[in-house]
C-alpha cells in the first residue's frame, strides 16, 4: 500500500516516539535518531492533511531537535550537534555492521570512531553498531584492545562486515608502558613484552607471578617450595642490588603495590628456619588479569625512578567495556596436586651401621630400639647398615620384620595424601552509554597434600568507569581479599618438623608411619632431627591476611590534545598470625605461643599532564607530572611459652610470657617529578627522553653530607627501517632497530641515617637506654642507582610468519646501601653504607613463529633465551674478603653476586685429587686401612648460583576447536649448594655413600706422605671409606663443601594444556555465549636434572642468598581441568 | 616537598638524644647481664672452678663462640653506650662526676678485654661513629695499660674536684662522687699490681698512689649489682637459662673441704640433675661433694654450681669485691710496695669476702665464729712467698662466679694458686691468652694479622701466645 504525502495527527501530551511512530505509519518515511534523544519527550500537536517538513518543524519545535531528510529517511539529532556539524553539511549517513575477530567471533565493545571527526559508538554484545556519519566519503577507525586498529570507508549500501585481528601478529600492537601509558610497539625503543591475563589464568598457580616461569626472556621465576602463599623470586635480567631482595616493582592500575617478601625482615622464622611470610603477590586473583608488561630494563622503567631497579611488572585488571551490555563469565578450575618423592637414592643398604644391622645389644632406649652409645637419640638411625636382602631385621618399633626397602615412593605416598584446589570465579560486566562496571568474585579452596596444611583465597573486585560528560572519564576501583594460609610448612632446616628436613634423615627401611607412633605418655619417638608428624600434629602456623587495593582513575579532556590525569591508590595489608608448638618430647617441652599483626600500608598519588600534537611530519607528545608515595608498617607480636595445660592456646594458659613488641617503622615518603616526550617522524622514527628525580624521606638525615634525591634520566630510539627503506613487505614485513639508556634506582631503607636510642626499661629505679640495632650511622650517603643499555632489534617476515626480537644489554649498578658488618671493636656490629658496584650484561631473544598455518590447523612455536652475566666490580674499602649473604653464599670481588664459597677437595699439582689415611671405622686401631678424599678449607669459589642460560618453548597445536599446548623451561649452567645433601650422604641415603661400602673401590689419586708445606705424593693404594668420608660415626667433621655444589642445570616439562571450545553452532540456541574445557597439568616432570633427590629451583632465600638449600618442601606435580562459560 | 622528611625518616620507636644517666646505667647493668659464655667456658674451666661437658676450656681447645664472647659484648653494648655518653659528656662541667665515672668504668672493661686477648683495639676502638674508623688498628698492651692509667688518674681528680656532683645513672652508689672516686684508687690498684712481673717500679709506685687516693676499705664500698628478674645476672643464663649447669672442679672443691671452708655449701650442692632438666638438690654436706676430676679412674663428679644461690635472675653481681682489693694490699705489702700490715688486709679480704655472700639470695650469714675459725685453721703464712700464695689462693676461692676472667689474669700475674694442667689436654699447659674473635680474620683481617706477628704468628693457644705484662 502507498503511502500518503499528507499528515493527520491529534495528539496531547503524547510521547515524541509514538508520534514519530504516526508520521512514518503514514508516511512510510523511516526515523533514524539516538533514542536517548527521543525518550521523555511529549508533544501536543493537531495536524490536518500537512507536509512532512510541515509536521516535523511542528512536533519538533521547542524539542531541541532537528531533522533532515535524506532519501525515505528521517535524521532527528540534537540541535547542538546539528551546529557543531558544518552547519552546510550535506545529511548524514546512518552506517551499520557487525565487527568479529579472525575467527569471525562477534567482538562487543569495540569502539568505532570517526576519522576527524566527533561521533563514536561501541558494539553490542552480539558485535553489531551503528553510527552516523556526514558523508560517503567518512572514514572509520575501529579499535579495541588486544586488536589491530583498522581504518575503513564508511559503507552505507550494506551493513559492514569488519573482521579485526588480534595484535600479537601485528605492527601496530599497543602495549602498556611506564605509567599505564599505551603505546604502538613500533614507538618502543627499549625491550617490553606483554602477556595475556589467559597465560597466568588458565594454567594456575595460586600466585600468578609463578605461572610465568619459562614464557619471557630475560624472567627468570621461581617459586621455592614454601607451600601456596609463600613468595615468589622473580629476578629480571640479573640482580641489580646487594640489598633487598632483587624483587620487580609490582604496579595494577596504575599504582605501586607492597610486594615486599618478609622473608630478610626481622620477622620470626625468616630465614633460619620458620615459615616464609609470603610477598603479598598471591593476593591476587589471576582471573581478573587483562594484561601484564614486563619493563625489564632501566630504560622502560626510569619514569618509576627510585623502586624500579629490579624491573617493573605492570598488571592491568580487567574492566567492563562501554556500550557492551551484560556479560557474565564464569570460570571453574580445579587441580590435583601429588608430591614428588625424592629421587636417586641408594636402595641397596638398610638401617645399621659399619655394616650391619642393629641388635637388641645396640637397645639402650627403653621403648624404641636401635640406640647406639654413638647413635642415641636417633632410633630411626642410619642406612649404613646390611646389604638389604629380605633378612629378619628388629625394627624401631622393636618387633623383627623382614628387612626390605621402604621406598621413597611408599613413604611418600603413606605420608601425603592428593592434594585439591579448586577456584571459582564468577565476573559480571555490564557496558551502558556513558560507563560500565565489573564486578568478579572468587573463591579459592587448596587442601594441600600435607595434612593439615591449606590455602584459601576468597576476592572481590569491583571497578567501575564513569565518564561525565564527552571531557571527564573516571575509573574506580576497589580490591578486596582475604587470604588464609594454614600451617604454612616450616623450612629451611626447621627442626620443627618439615619432611623436607626430616626424610633425608631417617634410614631407608623405616616405614615412615612408624614416625608416627607414640608411647603410652603420648611421647613420639626421638628423630635425630625433625619429624614431619610432629609439625602435622604439634605445630600450628596459620596466617590470616586481608588486604584491600584501591585505586581511583580520573581524566579530564581540557582541550582534544591537553589531557589531565590524577591517580590515588592505596594498598592496605593486614596479616594476622599464630604459631604454637604444643607440648611435645621432640622439639619442645613446654610449648611455644606466638601471635603478631602487621599491618602495611602504601599510597600513591599522581597527577600528569599530557599533550599531543602533530605538526608536519612530526607527531608529539609530552607529559609532565608529579607524584607521592607513602609506605609505613606497624607490628606487634606477642609469645609466651611454657603450657599449663597442653592443648590450650591462650595467653593465661602460659607460665611465661614475654614482653609484646611493637614497632611503628619502616616509614617512608619519596616525592618525584618526572615528564616525558615522545617524538615521532614520519611513522618510521621514534625518539622517547624520560627524566624523573626522586626526592627520598629515607635519605633525609641531619648529615652534613647526605644528598636524598637523584634524578633518573632516559633515552630511547626506534626506527622502523622497513617503513622507512620500503622494504617489501611479503619478505621482511616488519624491521625495528632499537637503542636506550636509562637509569632506575632503589628505595633505600629508612630510618638508617641516624643514631638512635631505644629505653631498655629500668632497673632499681634507673632508666636504661641503649644505641638502637647497633649499627652506626653512614658517613656519607648515595642514593643506589642502576645504569642501563640497551639495543635490540624486532623482524617479522613472511607476513609475520616468523618473527625474531632480541636485544643485548649492559647494566651497571653502583653505591649498593647496605648495612655492612663490622668489628665489634668498633663498638658497633653493622654500619650502613654504599659498598660496591656490580654489572650485568646479556642478550635476550625471543622467537616465534607459525610452520603450518591451514583453514583448520595450525602449530605455532614460541621460543625464549636469555643469558646473563653478572659480575661484582667492587667493594667498599675495609671489607675484607667480602661480605657473607648467607651461609656459604658470598659477595666477593671478581666473582658474580650470589656465589658458594668452601671447602675443596685437595689436590696434587697435576691435578690429581689426594687422598688421606683413615680407618674405616671409628675405633679401629693401628695402620690405618682405607682412605677419604683430603679437605681443603677455606674459602673456595665452588660455582655460581645464577644460571648462564635460561629459556623456554612453548608450542600450540589448533585443530578446528581444540588446542594442544606445551610449554618446556630450564636453566642451564649455575651451581646450587645443597645443604640437603650433607644428610643424605651422612645418613648413607645417598648413591654417593654407596661408592666404597664393600670396601673394594680403591680411588685413582695420591696420598701425601710429606708434610702440608713439603708434599710428597704417592699412589693411593687402600680403599675408600665413604662412611668415614661422610659421616665419621656421628662427626661429619670430613665432610667436604664441594661434595654438596651441583650443578643447577634442568629442563622442565613445566606446562601442558589441551582445551576444546565448544563450536558456536551447539550453543546457538542456548544461553551461553562461549565455553571452554581444558586440562591441565603443571610441573609434570624434569627432562633433565643435574642435582640428586632434591629440587633444583629450591631454595632458602629468595634475596641474594639464592643458591643455598636446606631442606624446603618436596615439589609436587599438578593435574586437573579448567571451565570458562561466558553467558 | 620534603619539610616533613626529617621526621618521617626518625624512628617512631626511638629517640635521638638520650640521657647521661641513662648510658651509664646501661654499661653497668650490661657489664653483668650479658652472656658469659668466655667467662664460664674458659676461665672457669682454666681456673679449674668447674667443668661442664659444654666447655672448650676444660681440654684447652679453640671454639670461636666462647672465646669471642667478652670481645662481642663488651665492645658492644657497653663500650658502645659508654663512648657515646663520655664524648657528650666531656665539655659538661655540669656533668664532669658521671663523665669521669664512664671513664673509670670503661677502664674497668678494658682491661678485662686486654687481660684476656693481649693487645686489641684501644686508641681507634669507638671512633666509628666520630671518624668513620671501621678497621680500628690493634694498640699494644703496653701502651693500653699507659693509657688505663692516665684515664684513672684524670678520672680520680675529676671526681675529687667535683665531689659534692651526682654520678647520674649510677646503679652502685646512689651517685655519690667520693665511691666512684674509691672505686678508680682500687682500679689503679688493680692496673698497676697487674705489671709487678714486667715492671714492678712502676706496679709499686701506682699501688702507693692509689692507696693514697683512698681505695675501697669495706663491702659498703664495693659496685654491687642488683639484678631483676627483668635484668638478670649473666650467671643465671649460663647456669639457670643454659644447659651448663655445670660441676665443681675437684681442685676447687678439696681445696675447700681441706679448708674445712663454709663457703663450699653455698658455692655448690649435690643436683639429681642439671636444674634445666629438673634437677633439685640431693645432698648439701660438703663432706660428701664429689667434684670433677681430669682422671677417669676417680669417681663420678657429684657437686654442681649452687643454682639457688648463683642461679637466679635476681642474684647480685660484685663487679669488683672490697675481698679483691684487700688481698692486692695485702700482696703490696708484702711486697713493700705499701706500708701497713698485710695479716690486716688478708683477715678484712676473707672477712669481707664470707660475709658479702650474705647478699645472695638464700645465702644464710657466715657467722663471725665461723670466719674465725676458717681464720685460725688458714692464717697468713710467715714466708713472704707462701704469704703471696695464700693470698691469692684466697683471691681465687673469692672470684669464684663472679670475677673467673679477672682471676684468670691474677692466676697468670701470680701464679697461685698453683694449678696442675689437664693431662688430657693436647697442649698440656693452661693457655695464657685468648685467641681473637674468628670474625676479625673477616671484617678486620690486616690489623689481626698484624696483632698476630707478637703471638706466634697464629690465632692459638701456643707458647707464643702471652700478653706483654706476663712475660
């Protein structure tokens, strides 16, 4: 039916829309307009037989709109925009279509604007948009993060298909820089690489920071085996400092959070033994992750000054998209967790000693047997007895068994159970006009495979962006968690109980169980040191943390080009603990009671101004701004010991209890300044000069000499000479040569500049105080500052087939502020000072690449190597030799930071090891009949713990919907001072002790038949004796440091994930948008190990003492499944 | 932007400026609350007072932790709080009492440190703070005993020229000037009558001067140092606290029963076992005591340290005994060096010595029919030399717990009481000198190196191994 050209209407008080409604029902014309512009609009109007323009002028007067008619369509916009819009421009056009990604997934929330233009829009959920434009000739940019930006004519004959493609094939990939700034990579002149949340998310650890092992080059992390929660070491490109514990700064939205290990404060249990208070990184919840930036270099992380010595790893969290409506994400994960028993060890003798096994004769304990006069205390006893061989043996339960091997399997598997962790976590977004929210809640539940032991984490983020108006954009964020950690394992040689520090003590035909058993006073059996029932059953180690992280964001537009930017974030910590050691015969008689709370905080505050401008050939940006940061801890703890009555935990059930300690410090407040400017040319040549100067309260002392503030500058230059030279761009489609230099330093210390006193209370009515912490104030004092160089290169051929990015850097880093120890002589045992320097230097390369790329199948190969060097250049003056980091860990002159120094095996001039004259067994009299390798003592360098090479290969396999990835890791080169080994050797569990037990192994070397200073060397001609060697009946005094240096050297079978996305075409008619299923598996076994029995990436320390290992946790290897369902 | 950065980098927990009274205090209280370790494992053992299977000292050989001990915890804390308080105090006139009290207490430590080690830091000790020194050199024996000497004699005038000013901080005398100013004569006492082998001119002429000076004359002028359970005495933690409640030598204890001596009941008792493992006193008659023997084919020792008496947090310290000071004079007398009568020094010291055990908790008084008796049965012999050996026989059953290191250096100053080495010892002869702190081979190598050149060239016990006034 035809349409009339004459328009009737009587209406009051009626609805704008509904009219409308009448004109195009009687007019068939169609209305184009911005519903917000329509709604809450009314009109009166009587027509009779009028004109289209005639009617639209009616109902629009007063209404603020305009209408224009183009072809059969109407254009109502609102009257301002109507004038902004040249006001002689012809009508717009109305575009529509739809926006995927390569694998024609519809993509919401994209945002597509005008090319010079004002008007913009997002997609919808389902990918679709529409926008009007001023003409045919209108050009439209689509972007959307993680995607290529695209720029199209505007098609208005047929809504647009427009296929985006993600950025990591790219040139134009945008990645996050200093400051949260987003840049193109082509900009970049310095090395940065960018994950996605996904790589941390679905293969989960419960700190996302681990699950980074073996993905970037030049990152190396480990995560020693200090149960969930415990820190993280995450050292980038080498250390750059003495002090400190070489840890990256940690910055989520913007904002620098705590990420500080107590593991080197003066916590209770740091590093002798106790727990690892954890670093405050496992707090987050990987499934909020969007993106992390690793800044590895001074030169990436110089706009964060003083803090950013170590590196920056910048995580910016998920956030709802504007315009993209309501999603929901649902993801369930769920892992088993199995230990890994030791491996390696001897397997042919059992318990006894010289030889044989234990009799009723050796009884001298009443309940358990096997107390020898030289083995007392110790019923488990040595595996230095019989060849195992099924004979009948007395047990320690003083029954006769068979005597067979209980493996290191079977106790493992008696001893643990299946460790379950499984996450849930639900994100809602919703995305409207002018603003969107996300709200994410999960939940966490880890029961460990150690009894007893667990981890929970329960999140909640809420983030909220809110434009007001076209001018001021506004981001807010809060972060709520609450993490709980029960009966964290004791480490580090903890007598207390943990299995790491009692297996390797006991004897191999000792069924672990029988640990367990306990006399009729309840008494367990004495172990020579720990055993892990003890801490499973007497030890209570729980820490409670609640830690809210809140941020806000806000934006003003001052001109198109001048924007203004405040950022306020703070980070609050409060982490509450217990620990106990009931009664109990082995480790404690009275019992111990302690709890503490601290409480950390930390708050930023920034605000930049920024401008762009383009002139020429030349684009600009600059930015310039300020920023304060304030950090401060207090703590109290309070401990007792000496029950009243045995399972009570209360401080009145105490016989004993000890003064509560409290402290209000560290605190700290660094000021800074810093502006950058970024200035391109022709889109091939990019130059970036940072400058910051930090200005440190930590400095700040009534020291005639002291200079608290340093200014940090940087250089960094790109060119993109495949632009630049027209280079073809079927062979080589992406060239950049890059070159920079930046300085970062480190926040030093507080409270170190002056001398001061602490009351030590009264006595007869008499104040005391004494020089607090003993340690001297500095004579002079420099900030620590880290100098960087840089230059590297990024190709992409074969239209980004293959892809090739390395760099080569040189790191110098000087006036390490460390307090040194001095002579007591000098009334004081520490001095705070700068004392050496140190470089690093390395090169990094990252290569990947697709070999087979079909419609259905693709294998795409990852591949990233790095090697470093790090070498100590100088001490302070008075030194010595240089300074101890932790047992037989050194920092010395000439050698790298972090290397072992001991004890050597002699050796002749020719280098023929040399051998000394035993007998075999203690007590033996007259010539004696065997030998043992000589010791050298001293201080010897016995290796390095920094490994030469570190690297990873990750391969994935697509077909149609599945996708088969793994990932290998390791180090190469390094040496690792087991501390562990010591006891294996010495309790004969060891394939070591086997060498020489039949007597027959008579070793190739010499025997000095001279004096030390006048050798005369001779043939060795008796057998070997490891059992003197190792153990010398109860005395280790011949054992040799060398004998526990090994090499670090491993290669990992780290990672294994195969998913399958459930294809569109099933879920069409239901409510789920997309799903995934995968499995996974986790540090499923070692390709390569060069260390026995023990974990090579385990260790005491996370700081600079890495490299000595006394008995952590066994690892465990991990298997489950994970579930995204999008609705 | 940085105006409040002063404040935020002080510590909230403490302070800048502290107090004279305060500091010393804190040296005097310290001196005898830290542990006592070197004290115990090794002039205990050498002086053959007890044995403990803990102790390096009973078969003379090296452990670095009980042989550092006395160098860690006299340099720091004490020196440490008594060089900050004497440089704050030095152009105080207002303060000059308390400034020469320090001075006279840091004497008093130091020659403890340099009786035992032999030549340490001395002139560069404590100027980390002032002059950045870290490394202080070694200074010889000689010319620290110079200096000792010269602090004492300042430190005596200064008290003499300002009598009527409290010593702040005091824990001894309430603060009164003219104690301190006793307790400097008897520490010159006790310097020069350590140089009567290598210098006896000199050790007469200091022992005429301070006697003049007036020294210590009754236990009222003694330091004693009343401990709390807050601040307990460095015995309790070696005997209580510790694990080494350890047994009385057999040297110590026949000496004692052959005395018919009523100080054994309160020096020792029979335990059923260590009081750390819950041992209680089984038996208190000193006949029965057993105490340790180096033989094996004698008895099982039975005696232990009393821990009623020695062992408790509160017991008081005698720094320095008037016992002490009374057997030196007596000893100047005989030797010439002072007029008087050297039985009258002798009868006061023993006197003096019995019934200053009436201030240790649980101690019942020594009755004065006992000290008489005790007197009678032990009289100063006629020949001056078995007269010297008497008296400082006496001296070493005084020094007992409280003053081992001090009678270590009177032992090697004197030679009595004569003491038979530990057979089963490799070296066979007592040691004569401490080794140095391993840690100074670390954190200040040279100058130990150089120390090391008068002492055979090695950090041990060799027959190199003597300090300069023992020669």
């Amino acid at each position: 039916r035809g349409f009339s050209q004459k328009i009737n209407l009587n209406e009051t008080n009626t609805p704008l829309k509904k009219v409308l409604q009448q004109i195009n029902k009687q007019t068939g014309y169609a209305f184009f307009y911005d519903s917000k512009d329509v709604a809450n609009k009314s009109v009166s109007v009587q027509l009779k037989d009028a004109s289209v323009e005639e009617a639209l002028s009616k109902c629009l007067q007063n209404q603020d709109l305009s209408y224009k008619i183009i072809a059969k369509t109407i254009v109502l916009q609102q009257e301002d925009q109507v004038t902004k819009s040249s006001g002689m421009a012809p009508a717009p056009i109305v575009i529509k279509g739809k926006v995927t990604d390569d694998k024609n997934e519809t993509l919401p929330g994209v945002t597509i604007k005008l090319k010079n233009g004002t008007a913009s829009t997002v997609t919808d959920i389902n990918g679709n948009f529409s926008i009007s434009v001023p003409d045919d000739k209108a050009i439209l940019v689509f972007t959307y993060i993680g995607f290529t930006p695209q720029e199209l004519p505007a098609s208005a004959s047929s809504a647009m298909v427009v296929k985006l493609l993600p950025a990591s094939n790219s040139l134009d990939a945008v990645v996050v820089t200093a400051l949260g700034i987003k840049k193109e990579e082509k900009r970049i002149g310095y090395s940065i690489t960018q994950v996605s949340g996904e790589e941390v998310s679905t293969t989960r650890e419960p700190t996302f920071v681990n699950a980074l092992a073996g993905k970037v080059a030049g990152l190396v992390v480990q995560s020693p085996p200090n149960g969930d929660g415990g820190s993280s070491r995450v050292i980038l490109r080498g250390y750059s400092s003495f002090s400190g514990s070489n840890q990256p700064l940690y910055v989520i939205d913007g904002v620098p959070i705590n990420s500080n290990t107590r593991e080197n404060t003066d916590d209770q249990g740091k590093v002798y033994g106790g727990s690892d208070p954890g670093d405050g990184l496992n707090s987050i919840n990987p499934d909020d992750i969007e993106t992390i930036s690793i800044l590895k270099g001074a030169s990436a992380a110089a706009l964060y000054g003083g803090g950013a010595q170590a590196g920056v790893i910048l995580i910016t969290t998920k956030k709802g998209k504007k315009g993209a409506g309501v999603g929901v994400t649902f993801n369930s994960n769920t892992v088993f967790e199995k230990m890994i028993p030791y491996d390696n060890l001897q397997t042919e003798y059992g318990r006894g000693y010289y030889g044989r096994i234990y009799t009723a004769a050796d009884d001298t304990v009443s309940f358990f047997y096997g107390g020898l006069g030289n083995n007392s205390g110790d019923p488990p006893g040595w595996s230095w007895g019989a060849k195992i061989e099924g004979q009948p043996f007395l047990d320690i339960d003083g029954k006769t068994k068979p005597y067979v091997l209980q493996s290191a399997a079977e106790n493992f598997d008696r001893f643990y159970k299946i460790g379950i962790t499984s996450t849930n976590s639900v994100a809602l977004t919703k995305g409207y006009d002018d603003g969107s929210y996300r709200i994410s809640l999960s939940d966490t539940r880890d029961d460990s495979p150690t009894p007893g032991e667990g981890y929970e984490r329960y999140n909640a983020v809420f983030n909220l962006n809110q434009d007001f108006g076209k001018r001021f954009h506004t981001s807010f964020k809060v972060d709520l968690s609450r993490v709980l950690r029960l009966n964290a394992p004791l480490e580090r040689g903890d007598g207390r109980g943990s299995m790491g520090q009692s297996y390797p003590r006991i004897a191999n035909t000792t069924d672990i169980t029988l640990l367990d058993a306990k006399d009729a006073s309840g008494n367990f059996l004495s172990t020579y040191t720990a055993n892990p029932y003890v801490q499973i059953e007497k030890v209570k180690n729980d820490q409670t943390q609640n830690r809210v992280l809140t941020s806000a964001n806000l934006t003003y537009d001052i001109t198109d080009h001048l924007h203004a930017n405040v950022i306020t974030g703070l980070d609050y910590i409060n982490t509450d603990g217990v620990f106990a050691v009931f009664p109990n015969n082995v480790t404690n008689n009275s019992g111990i009671y302690q709890t503490s709370t601290y409480q950390q905080q930390r708050t930023d505050v920034r605000g930049t101004l920024n401008y762009d401008t383009k002139f020429r050939d030349f684009s600009l940006t600059v930015l310039a701004g300020v920023e304060s940061q304030n950090a401060s801890q207090y703590s109290l703890t309070m401990g007792g010991s000496n029950f009243i009555d045995p399972s009570q935990l209360n401080f009145s059930n105490l016989k004993t209890v000890n003064l509560p300690t409290e402290l209000h410090s560290p605190r700290s407040e660094t000021n800074s300044v810093f502006a950058q400017a970024d200035l391109g040319y022709k889109n091939y040549l990019f130059l970036e000069v940072t400058g910051r100067n930090d200005w440190y309260s930590a400095l700040t002392s009534n020291l005639s000499n002291s200079k608290n503030y340093l200014a940090y500058p940087s250089a960094n230059l790109s060119y993109v000479f495949s632009d630049a030279l027209h280079i073809d761009p079927k062979i080589l489609s992406f060239g950049k040569l890059r070159a920079a230099f930046g300085q970062t330093g480190s926040n030093p210390t507080p409270q170190r500049t002056d001398l001061t006193f602490t009351s030590q209370g009264a006595l007869n009515g008499i104040p005391l105080s004494e020089v607090t912490n003993s340690a001297a104030p500095p004579a002079s004092l420099k900030p620590e500052v880290t100098t960087e160089s840089e230059i590297g290169t990024e190709l992409k051929f074969f239209g980004n087939r293959l892809s090739l990015d390395a760099d080569y850097y040189y790191k110098k880093s000087d006036n390490f502020l460390l307090p040194i120890t001095i002579s007591n002589s000098t009334t004081f045992s520490s001095v705070y000072v700068n004392a050496g320097n140190m470089y690093d230097k390395g090169f990094e390369v990252l290569l990947a690449g697709t070999p087979i790329k079909t419609r259905d199948f693709n294998w795409d190969v990852s591949f990233n190597a790095a090697k470093n060097k790090n070498m100590v250049t100088a001490l302070a003056p008075g030194l010595g030799t240089g300074i101890d980091l932790y047992y037989n860990i050194e920092a010395r002159v000439g050698y790298p930071l972090g290397s072992i120094f001991g004890s050597t095996y002699q050796r002749a001039p020719n280098g023929q090891i040399v051998y000394q004259l035993e007998n075999s067994q203690t007590g033996d009299s007259g010539t004696p009949n065997s030998v043992i390798i000589a010791k050298n003592s001293g201080d010897n360098y016995l290796g390095t713990a920094n490994p030469d090479w570190s690297g990873g290969i990750t391969n994935t396999f697509t077909y149609k919907d599945f996708s088969f990835s793994f990932l290998i890791d390791g180090q190469f080169g390094g040496q690792v001072y087991e501390a562990d080994a010591i006891w294996t050797n010495y309790f004969g569990n060891s394939k070591a002790s086997l060498l020489g037990r039949d007597g027959t192994y008579i070793p190739n070397g010499v025997i000095n038949t001279g004096t030390a200073s006048a050798p005369v060397y001779v043939k060795n001609t008796l057998p070997y004796s490891s059992y003197i060697q190792f153990n010398d009946n109860g005395n280790a005094d011949k054992i040799i440091n060398q004998s526990n240096v090994f090499s670090r050297t491993f290669i990992k079978f780290r990672q294994v994930s195969l998913a399958y996305k459930i294809p569109k075409s099933i879920l069409r008619n239901t409510f789920i948008r997309s799903a995934t299923f995968s499995l996974i598996g986790r540090n499923l076994f070692y390709i390569r190990k060069d260390l026995p029995t023990f974990d090579p990436e385990a260790s005491d320390s996370i700081g600079t003492g890495f490299g000595y290992d006394s008995g952590g946790s066994p690892t465990s290897r991990t298997y489950g499944f994970n579930l995204n369902i999008s609705f | 932007c940085t105006k409040n950065f002063e404040k935020i980098n002080s510590n909230p927990d403490a302070t800048t400026t502290v107090s004279s009274a305060a500091l010393l205090s804190d040296a005097l209280v310290r001196t005898s609350t830290v542990d006592m370790e070197s004290r115990f494992n090794y002039c205990h053992a050498f002086m053959q007072y007890g044995y403990s299977s803990f102790w390096s000292g009973t078969t003379y050989v090296i452990s670095d932790g009980p042989a550092s001990s006395l160098w860690n915890n006299f340099y720091t804390p004490v020196l440490t709080s008594l060089d900050y308080l004497i440089n704050q105090t030095k152009n105080d006139a207002t303060q000059a009492s308390t400034y020469a009290a320090a001075r006279i207490w840091r004497v008093f430590i130091f020659q403890k440190l340099t009786d035992f080690y032999g030549d340490i830091p001395y002139s560069q000790s404590g100027l980390a703070l002032t002059d950045k020194v870290y490394t202080p050199v070694y200074d010889k024996q000689q010319q620290i005993y110079a200096s000792l000497i010269t602090e004492l004699r300042a430190s005596i005038a200064l008290l003499a020229a300002n009598s009527s000013q409290t010593v702040q901080g005091d824990q001894f005398y309430s603060g009164s000037a003219s104690q301190w100013k006793k307790l400097g004569a008897s520490l010159l006492l006790k310097v020069g009558m350590r140089l009567i082998k290598i210098d006896p001119t000199q050790a007469s002429s200091l022992a005429k001067e301070a006697v003049a000076d007036g020294v210590m004359t009754s236990n009222a002028d003694m330091p004693v140092l009343n401990h709390s359970t807050t601040f307990a005495n460095g015995i309790y933690t070696v005997v209580e606290d510790g694990v080494e409640h350890f047994f009385l030598h057999k040297t110590l204890v026949s000496e004692m029963q052959n005395a018919d001596d009523p100080r054994l009941p309160i020096y020792g008792a029979v335990y059923s076992a260590p009081v750390s493992q819950g041992g209680v006193i089984t038996d208190d008659m000193p006949a029965d005591f057993i105490g340790y023997s180096f033989s094996s084919s004698d008895p099982q020792p039975t005696v232990r340290i009393n821990a009623s008496v020695f062992g408790q947090q509160a017991t008081p310290f005698f720094d320095y005994q008037y016992a002490e000071v009374a057997f030196l004079e007596a000893e100047a007398v005989v030797r010439g060096y002072i007029t008087g009568d050297a039985n009258t020094f002798y009868t006061a010291g023993v006197t003096g010595q019995m019934q200053s055990l009436a201030l240790l908790p649980t101690t019942p008084t020594i009755t004065t029919a006992q000290i008489t008796a005790y007197l009678t049965q032990n009289p100063l012999p006629a020949t001056a030399e078995a007269q010297i050996e008497r008296i400082n026989t006496e001296y070493w059953l005084a020094a007992f717990a409280f003053d081992g290191e001090d009678e270590y250096a009177n032992w090697r100053r004197t030679g009595y009481p004569v003491l038979t080495a530990n057979p089963g010892s490799v070296s066979k002869t007592i040691p004569r000198k401490m080794v140095y702190p391993q840690s100074e081979f670390n954190l200040n190598n040279a100058n130990v190196n150089a120390a090391l050149a008068a002492y055979g060239n090695q950090n041990t016990f060799n027959s190199s191994a003597i300090v300069w006034w023992d020669k």
